[in-house]
C-alpha cells in the first residue's frame, strides 16, 4: 500500500495496537494516535511523506 500511495496520503484506521504503528513506521508512514470515536478509546492515523 506505501509504494502505491502518492506522497502526502493519508491513511486512517480504528485500530490503535502497539505493532500495527510500529509495522507502518518500519514501512515509511507517519504516525500519530487520535482521539476514537465513542465507544473506542484511540484510532490511528498515518500520513506518507511528501
């Protein structure tokens, strides 16, 4: 999905484990935690550099 997304893409998931962040970081992406909506507590976002 990395060498598929164009520079500046964003991807945003529910899930917030531990090793989904640490594998997107190993493939390149950007991460941050967020707020979750109601019912879960954090969700993810990651973002390809420019």
């Amino acid at each position: 999905m990395y060498v598929s997304a164009a520079p500046g893409a964003v991807l945003v998931s529910y899930c917030a484990q531990g090793q989904f962040r640490r594998n997107l970081r190993a493939a390149g992406w950007l991460t941050e935690k967020l707020p979750g909506p109601p019912g879960k507590r954090e969700m993810t976002r990651a973002r390809k550099p420019s």
